[in-house]
C-alpha cells in the first residue's frame, strides 16, 4: 500500500522524480551554473524593490517578455544546450514554450518566497515546467486554508504546475539552515505575445 499517495495527489501537479538521468541532470547543472549570465533580480517585496535572495536569468525566443515582481524582462537567446530538452519538454506536456526563468540557489540561504505564478501574459490556465538540477530542495505549496505539501524536489525531478493550480496554491522554496549545495532551477513558461 502506498501510503503517501492520498497526500502527494493534488490536482494540477505532477511530480515526476528523475525525470532526467542522474548524467544528463549533472551534465546540465555544469554546463548552465558556467555559462549562463546569471545576475541579481530586483524585485518588490512589501512595496519596496530588492535584491532577490538567488541568482536569476530570463531567457527565451525575443519577443517573449515578461513582466515580473514589478520589472520587466527582456529575455537572453536559448542557450542551445536547451534546445532539445524544450522539445521534449514540449512534446511530453503537449504544449510550446518560448522562454525560461533560470534560478540558481547557492546554498541553503538563498530562496524562493510564497508566489503565485499568475502574471496575465501566462494565459487563464498557465502550464509551467519545472526542472529541478542539483542539490535536493524542499519545495512547498500552500492553499487558501493555509493548508500546506511539502516536496523534495531532486536533481533531474520534474514538476508541472497546470489547470488552476496557481490560483488555488502559492508556492514557495524556504531557506533551510541545513548544509545544501547549489541548485539550479528552470521554469518553462510560454508567454503569449501581443501582436498589437
Ligand atoms: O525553485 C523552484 O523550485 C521554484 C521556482 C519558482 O517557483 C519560479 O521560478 O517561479
Ligand atoms: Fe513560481
């Protein structure tokens, strides 16, 4: 009997654990936390704009911008070493996407706090794709009720976020005092671009 299945079913997310390999997963880690022009986000907190508690990169095709915790973003091309992975991410979640969030958490101070990914250019019912690489994070969801799942979130896990899940969960990856190393996320998104 599995007894964490009734707690780990929550409609509109899919964990998917080692999604990729452990070798494609690392092969990834390495080739993004080298060459991705990772910076420091401002973003508002409280009415007031700050330092995000990450490093961060928006990329994506040229005209997929996005605005984000108050700023707008102009994406960097796709790294092509994510060429085929958005094709498969494509083709496993049956829809395109044209652009990533990469975050990068160098260790267990940096972090991720309650957010709903809702902006309007994500559409009614956003799917969003995201792929954990490196070390093990704790990722929580929380609902009206502030009824709370907590998932360990592992190098080469996926996790979907689709339906209305954003509007019924804010979500949120919590600082943790224990020894981590670093992890780099990736949430595909597609944004949909006004012609006007
Ligand atoms: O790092 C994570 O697992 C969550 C990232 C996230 O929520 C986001 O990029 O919007
Ligand atoms: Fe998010």
């Amino acid at each position: 009997m599995d007894l964490f299945a009734a707690s780990t079913t929550i409609p509109g997310i899919d964990h998917r654990p080692g999604w990729l390999s452990w070798e494609e997963a690392d092969a990834l880690f390495n080739g993004l936390r080298d060459t991705v022009e990772w910076e420091v986000h401002r973003i508002r907190m409280f009415g007031r704009m700050v330092d995000s508690p990450r490093l961060s990169c928006w990329l994506g095709d040229e005209d997929a911008v996005y605005r984000y915790s108050g700023t707008i973003f102009e994406p960097r091309p796709w790294p092509t070493m994510l060429d085929s992975l958005r094709a498969r991410l494509a083709a496993e979640c049956g829809r395109p996407f044209n652009s990533v969030l990469a975050n990068l958490y160098r260790d267990g101070r940096d972090a991720m706090g309650w957010h709903r990914d809702d902006e309007p250019e994500l559409g009614d019912a956003p799917l969003i794709a995201s792929l954990s690489l490196g070390a093990t994070r704790r990722f929580l969801l929380k609902d009206a009720q502030g009824r709370r799942h907590a998932m360990e979130l592992a190098n080469g896990d996926l996790l979907s976020m689709s339906g209305d899940s954003q509007r019924r969960y804010r979500h949120a990856l919590p600082r943790t005092a224990k020894a981590v190393g670093p992890r780099i996320n990736l949430t595909f998104r597609n944004i949909f671009v006004h012609t006007t």
